[in-house]
C-alpha cells in the first residue's frame, strides 16, 4: 500500500504557508457514522509511511473487529537535495509525500462492536504520531 498521486505532471509544488496561519473549511473534518475517531490538537504533517503505520498498527491490533476509515491521502510533494551537494543546480528531487493536518480536523474513524479493544488501540497509536492527539467516543 504505497501512498502517493498516480499522476504527477508538475510535482514540484512550492512550500506554502507555515500551518498555523492556514485557515481551512472545517466542514470535512466532522465524522460521519463511525463511533471512536482521532482528533488531531495541533497542527503537523504526516508522510504517506506514517499513514500507512498508523492503518498497519490498527488492522493488527483490531484484528478484523471494526471498519478503520482514515481520511487522509498525502498530495504534497516535500522535495530534498542530497547530502554534500553544492548550492545551485536547481530543486532537489522529490523525498516524500506529505498531507498537512490542521488542529481539530478527525483524520482516523473506526467503526466496531468492541469499544474497549478500539479506544485500546487508538491509544496505542499516540506513538507513532509526530503531534498530540485526542480520542473521541461518539
């Protein structure tokens, strides 16, 4: 399960905006049926491997006792020159793919039967994340 656009014409993408002063519609980051879900407190950038952690640690831990939905796809692309490369010669090669995600917004929903096993896991996961995060009961 490799996480990254298909399609890549322009890769390359400029920086942006530091994520604290990005403001967002926060209408996609509001559950729909599941049950338990993640809520991010504060704002970060997670790769397509940590996503891929994440959903591997909860699909062992769960044991096909729920449905994990995560809502994240990483689209940006983070670009980075190699080790002892002088200045110039123009942008690094692309490194990884990141999706920025904002204090607030609900990135992980499990939908299950077993709540204790689920809030068990979900608080198993705090550590494979780079950011602080909360586990909501719905």
């Amino acid at each position: 399960m490799k996480l990254q656009p298909k399609k890549t014409r322009f890769n390359k993408f400029p920086k942006g905006k530091p994520l604290t002063r990005v403001k967002s519609n926060l209408n996609w980051m509001q559950t729909t049926k599941s049950v338990i879900a993640l809520k991010a407190l504060t704002p970060s950038k997670l790769t397509g491997k940590q996503i891929e952690s994440l959903y591997n640690h909860l699909n062992k831990f769960l044991k096909k006792n729920g449905i994990i939905k995560i809502n994240l796809f990483p689209q940006i692309p983070v670009s980075k020159k190699p080790n002892e490369i002088r200045m110039g010669k123009g942008k690094g090669a692309i490194f990884a793919w990141v999706c920025r995600i904002l204090p607030g917004s609900i990135f992980c929903e499990i939908e299950t039967n077993n709540f204790k096993k689920a809030i068990k896991a979900l608080e198993y996961t705090k550590f494979r994340l780079p950011f602080k995060i909360r586990v909501l009961t719905i």
